[in-house]
C-alpha cells in the first residue's frame, strides 16, 4: 500500500487534479451557501423554531384574552392666565382640563405631581399670545404642547392625552 508519487511539474495529469479539486470545492460551498439559505429561510418562516420546540408556550391563563384595562382620568384645577398680548389690552384664558392616564398605577403618581404639572402648564400658557389660541389648529398645538409638558412633569409616570373640560379666550 505505498502511496502514488508525487506528480512532477512537467507531468501531464497534474493540471487536471488540481481543477478537479477546484470544481469539488465550488460544488461544496454552493451545496453550503444552499444550505445555510434554506435555513435561514426556515428560521424567518417561523417553520424551524416552531419545529425545534422553541415556539411561544401557551399556558391556560394566556389563552384568555386580556381585557384591556379602562384610563383613569385626573382632574386639573381651573386655572386663569394672563395672556402675553404685548402692548395691548390684557387677554385672559380660563381652563379647565383632564388627563387621561393608561395605568391605574400611575394615578397617584400623577395625582402626587399634580402642583408640578399645574405649574407647567400655566407657564406655557402666559407665554402664549391670543392668536396662537384661535382655531382648532390652535387648540391642537396647545394640546400637544400641554401633553408633552404634563409627561415631563410626571414622569416616570405617563400621560397619554389631555383632555380640555373648558376652555375660554377673552
């Protein structure tokens, strides 16, 4: 059992061992590259981790459907502001609102801030001028401008909407 000897430079037959072997090594990264998309194809599908036992364990408590937990509502004081009306006769706005919180965790957290947020929103609203206030475009811009200032003064807690009860410009 010796083994055959080496093939020499000027041997005929060496040449093609070698471009066999390249056509070999093609064929086996193709077959690989094949492979590895297959899986990975199965993998996004959710075929294979569903056959792998990997997929969500229900239990019989989860089945149920969730029901989905009513907001809770706090109440903010009215408030009157003086309006920034520059050089002209003094404007007023007089409101009354409501935020709307997702979690009935949160409500004393909120309800805890409550002097906080009222500040908040007061400062804002002395530094608006009349005009800003006029239309549904502007009550829309208070109202988001309101909301990101209540989620800051609450927070960690969150608000998820503000709720005008009253709202009027003099």
């Amino acid at each position: 059992m010796s083994s055959p000897p080496p093939a020499k430079a000027d041997d005929p037959e060496a040449p093609a061992a070698s471009k066999g072997g390249r056509k070999k090594l093609i064929v086996i990264g193709g077959a690989a590259a094949v492979l590895l998309l297959t899986v990975a194809g199965l993998w996004f599908s959710g075929i294979l981790p569903h056959l792998l036992g990997m997929g969500k364990k229900e239990d019989h408590a989860s089945a149920e459907p969730a029901k989905p937990v009513p907001p809770s509502y706090v109440d903010i004081p009215e408030m009157i502001a003086n309006l920034n009306s520059g050089n002209r006769k003094p404007s007023y706005v007089k409101l009354a609102a409501r935020v709307e919180i997702p979690k009935p965790d949160d409500v004393d957290k909120v309800k805890a801030a409550l002097p906080r947020l009222q500040d908040m929103m007061q400062t804002y609203l002395r530094e608006m001028r009349p005009e800003e206030l006029r239309g549904s475009a502007g009550t829309y811009r208070l109202r988001e401008e309101l909301l990101a200032r209540a989620n800051a003064a609450v927070a960690p807690a969150k608000i998820s909407d503000v709720l005008f009860t009253q709202m009027l410009v003099q």
